[in-house]
C-alpha cells in the first residue's frame, strides 16, 4: 500500500549563552574504544578545549588524559568522581558508558551542561519509559540543558541517511536498511561475549539479545518515521544465529564449535499491518558457519522503494586487520561532531530531525 508522507521543518536551535567565539568545553565520560576515540577528537578538534576527563577504573583514575588516547599531555587528569566533574562546568559531557545511569545524567543537566551521548536511550522522547523521560526533562528544564543520542547506528544510518534519501521521494512504499559487521578482529570480550552474546548457546539468543536490539534501534525507527508523517503502529523484532563449525579464534577471544558465532537481528517499524521500515544488522565472527548466509564485507545495504527508488552500498574501504582501529570513528566524530548544535539547542531531549544538519569543523 502506498504511503504518501509530508516534509517536517528542522527545528530551530538558539545561539548558546556567553561569548560565541569561545571554544566549547568537553568532558569526556568513559574511555573504552569508543570514548577513547572521542577523546583524541576532542584534544585535536580547533575549536574544543578538554575539560575533563571521567573514567570507570581505579588503574585509570589519575592519569594525563592525552596519554589515555596516544596524545600528547593535554594538563587535564582523569577522574573517578563525579563531583569533579560537575565542578568543572563544562559546557558539554560525551557521554558514552557501558550502561546507563539515570542519576548521574541527571545530574549533569541540572548543573548547566548538556550531554551528547552514543548510548540509545533519547532516540525517540515519546516511547521512552516516562518515568525516564519526566526525570530528564525536569534535569534539562533546571539547567537549560539538552541531551541527544547519536552514532553511526543507530543514528547516522537509522536517521541522517534516510531523511536525507527521503528528500528525493514523495511516497514511500518501504525502507530496509541492512548492516553487516565482521568482528573478528574488534578486540572488545565484553561487547562480544557478555553483552551481544557471541560463544554462548543458542537457546538463550532470543531472551538475551531481541529485546536489547529492538531497544536501540526501534526508537530510532519511530523517530524516522514520525519525522515523514508515517507513525508506526508497532515495532517488532526477531533473530536467527549462525553457529560455528570448528573452534575459532578472534581478536577478543576463542568461540567454540557449536556455538553463537554469527546473528541476524530484523527490527520491523509497523504500519497498517505491514513493514514500512526495517533495520537488519548481520553480526559475524567468522565465515565457518552451520548455515549458508550472504555475509557483506563491514558495511550498509539501504534499499527505498517508492517513487523515486534506490539502491545504495556504502562499504568500509578498510582492510580487516585495520577494522579495530578504524571503526570507532564512525560512532565517535559524529558525536563530537554535534556537540555546537546540541549545546546551541532548546532544553530537552533533541533528536536528530530537531537540530541542524551536523556538520564538521575541520579549521
């Protein structure tokens, strides 16, 4: 059924407060592959200072934030103590922990500093637990202060792409966005086996990993859809893994014979009983597998069928022993790349059709 769909104005951000020509000042929280990439950034970009920086161990606690990411001393010293960090009234924190905690965001905003964060929580304010979203907007109100989740998926490719891809059209039929990610060479044990499931039995695949995906990229789905004028009346998720044939070694670890070693995750938006939009991730560790997948090379697949269709690859042109050094910066420039328009933005909880288009400073 054909779907036809209205444009939407960006919103309209406001000039932050203070001299305009000052650089921005930038904590970065957490340092963990992601967080250690937006921290080089920060250090390097001409017109961020570092602040500050916070971190979640005891063996980081204290160190030069320059040598926490092969830079030179930079004069700031990473902190445990989130007190430090609220004393420093930066104008922005990265923030980009393992886990959410609800508290000290809160407390971020109500200081005065917005957030900028890769985490999935504030891709769609109406879907959010309201408990939540009540709590950081009363945060945000206090301290004039916003907040916005982004990366590079969800976020660059659930969201800037397609609206982008959506300019050209003036009905959509459907979006199916497919990622494919070979990890086997991202030396992360903790994101791969405890978090995403990778070595684990497969009978457990489903409780522990459908309900997390459709977490972090459902809302990002509405947000696309409510952006068109097409609200979805659902979103729906499900999975299938790949196991490994023989044992296998990656970067991060061993996976063994019989074993998760691969998954597919499709994350449907809803409308009038059928899928309008669709977001596929394929995650590997190898090519050994019990079943006979199409694996890409690391990268996306969009296809849009409507009145102006089309059919898009977008590749990582970079060799696989170079993925984990390289990768991380598709999730972390796009967020400190937005740190001016989300410092520049209304208080509240902004998504990504409510700023400007994010664009780089790169002099």
């Amino acid at each position: 059924m054909e779907q036809p769909f209205r444009s939407v104005p960006v919103g309209t951000a406001v000039a932050p407060e203070g001299d305009g020509n000052r650089p921005l000042r930038v904590v970065q929280w957490a340092t963990g592959n992601i967080g250690t990439r937006a921290l080089r950034a920060v250090i390097d970009h001409p017109n961020l200072t570092l602040a500050g920086v916070y971190v979640h161990s005891d063996d980081k606690a204290g160190q030069e934030a320059g040598e926490l990411c092969g830079r030179d001393p930079v004069g700031v010293r990473a902190t445990r103590e989130l007190d430090d960090i609220l004393a420093l009234d930066a104008d922005c924190v990265l923030y980009m922990p393992l886990r959410f905690d609800l508290d000290e965001v809160c407390r971020i905003l109500a200081s005065g500093t917005h957030i900028v964060t890769t985490r999935g929580e504030f891709h769609h304010p109406r879907t959010m637990d309201p408990a939540i979203r009540t709590a950081v907007e009363e945060a945000c109100a206090l301290g004039r202060t916003s907040i916005h989740s982004t990366g590079s998926s969800p976020g660059f490719i659930t969201e800037a792409v397609p609206l982008v891809l959506s300019s050209i059209q003036r009905r959509l039929d459907h979006l199916a966005i497919d990622e494919y990610a070979d990890l086997s060479q991202r030396n992360s044990p903790g994101i791969l086996f405890e978090i995403m499931g990778f070595g684990g039995p497969a009978d457990t695949f489903e409780e522990f990993r459908l309900a997390h995906v459709q977490s972090n990229f459902g809302p990002s789905l509405s947000a696309l859809a409510d952006a068109l004028g097409l609200s979805l009346d659902s979103i729906e998720a499900s999975g299938e893994v790949a196991l490994a044939r023989n044992p296998v070694t990656i970067a991060a670890g061993t996976i063994d014979a019989g074993t998760v070693a691969a998954q597919r995750i499709t994350v449907s938006g809803m409308k009038d009983g059928r899928e309008l939009m669709r977001f596929r991730p394929t995650w590997y560790c190898t090519g050994d597998l019990d079943a006979d997948w199409d694996l890409h090379s690391t990268g996306w697949h969009i296809s849009v069928d409507g009145d102006a269709p089309l059919d898009i690859e977008m590749r990582f042109p970079v060799p696989l022993d170079r993925m984990s050094e390289v990768s991380p910066s598709y999730t972390a420039n796009r967020a400190v790349n937005a740190i001016p328009a989300v410092c520049a933005a209304q208080p509240g909880i902004r998504t990504t059709v409510e700023l400007p288009l994010i664009v780089p400073e790169f002099s």
